[in-house]
C-alpha cells in the first residue's frame, strides 16, 4: 500500500540514486585527497587531508539549507535535479583533477560537498507530499531502509574501482545514481502528482 503510488516509487527511485553517491562519496574522500595530497607535500598530507575533508563534508550544511529553500520555493523536482546534476558532475570531474590544479581540486571538492547532500532530504518530503496519509510512516520507513542498505554496496565498490581504474575514474562510478535520480525526478515533474508536491510547484 506505502508503494502503490507512482509518485513514491519515483521519489524513491530518485532517493536510491542520491544514496548511490553519498555515503560512499563520504566514506572515500578524506582517503582520495590523502593520496592526491601526499604527492604534492607528503609531510603535512595527513592533517591537510584532514582539514579539507571536514570543510568539504561540512559544507554540505549549507546544502542542506539551501535545498531546503530552493525546493519550497522552486520545486523539489527542479531543485534535486539541478543539485543531482553538479553532483554527479562532480563525481565524474574530481578525480581528473586529482593531479591537477589543487584550486580546480579543492573548488570542485567543494561543489561536491555542497550539491551531494543538498537533494536528500527533498525526496523524503516528496513522500510525505505524495504517499497515501495512512502510510507515511512506513513509506518512509522502507525509503530509508532500502537507501541505507544501498549504500553499504557503493562505500565497497569505490575502493574496487580505485584499485582497477585508479582515483581518476574511482569516484566517477558513482556518477550513474544522480543521473538514474534526475531521470526519476524529471517523470515525475511530468506527471499530473507534482501538484501535490511543494504546493504545486512540483
């Protein structure tokens, strides 16, 4: 009954291909900027390393607020796809720099942490918007099971990339769950549902 809607089979759809990305995304940065670090100045690599991941994984708070924002006011369709955009761009961008520029490093790093987590809690609201009232609990409850069961797969496949395309392709296998994301979310911005969603703005 909790997935009988369209509408949350494609929010949910939309939050697995964020939760593709995100905690594996987590889990391996502090681990890839390390690396890139130790081959610039390996003496201070690892409280380097250390000081970037928290400003990158910390920035998502600003994310968080103005995804919040933007969906309330824009659309939450709009809003998670334009966030999944930057970040599976950035999935795919961050390891070509990783011997680069560390500026084009660190900014795309940056931009990463923001748009990554900036989506997540959209594709929650949407249920609660779109989902049968006598079951948001448990749509919810399922929508985060399964994206939290997801994720134990993605935090083990990024170091099985590593070892086989090296950091310039690892994170990039990510890329693919954003994409599946704004793919979900533009049907949905379609469908007739979106009226239900952030007051009509979908």
């Amino acid at each position: 009954q909790a997935f009988r809607s369209p509408a949350v089979r494609l929010a949910n759809l939309g939050y697995l291909g964020h939760m593709w990305e995100l905690y594996a995304m987590w889990a391996w940065f502090a681990v890839f900027i390390a690396d890139a670090l130790a081959d610039r100045d390996g003496a201070g690599a690892t409280t380097a390393a250390a000081l970037i991941t928290f400003v990158v994984i910390g920035s998502g708070a600003i994310g968080c607020a103005a995804g919040g924002v933007l969906g309330d006011r824009w659309g939450r369709t709009k809003s998670t796809m334009l966030a999944m955009a930057l970040s599976g761009s950035a999935a795919i961008t961050v390891g070509l720099l990783r011997d680069g520029p560390l500026w084009a490093l660190l900014t795309v790093s940056v931009v990463w942490g923001v748009t990554v987590i900036a989506d997540s809690a959209q594709f929650s609201t949407i249920v609660t918007e779109v989902a049968d009232q006598r079951y948001v609990g448990t749509a919810l409850t399922l929508q985060l099971a399964a994206g939290f069961t997801l994720t134990g797969l993605t935090i083990v496949l990024v170091p099985l990339a590593r070892d086989a395309l090296t950091w310039q392709w690892a994170f990039a296998v990510l890329a693919p769950g954003p994409f599946l994301g704004i793919w979900a979310m533009n049907r949905l911005r379609r469908s007739p549902l979106t009226a239900q969603i952030a007051g009509g703005r979908g």
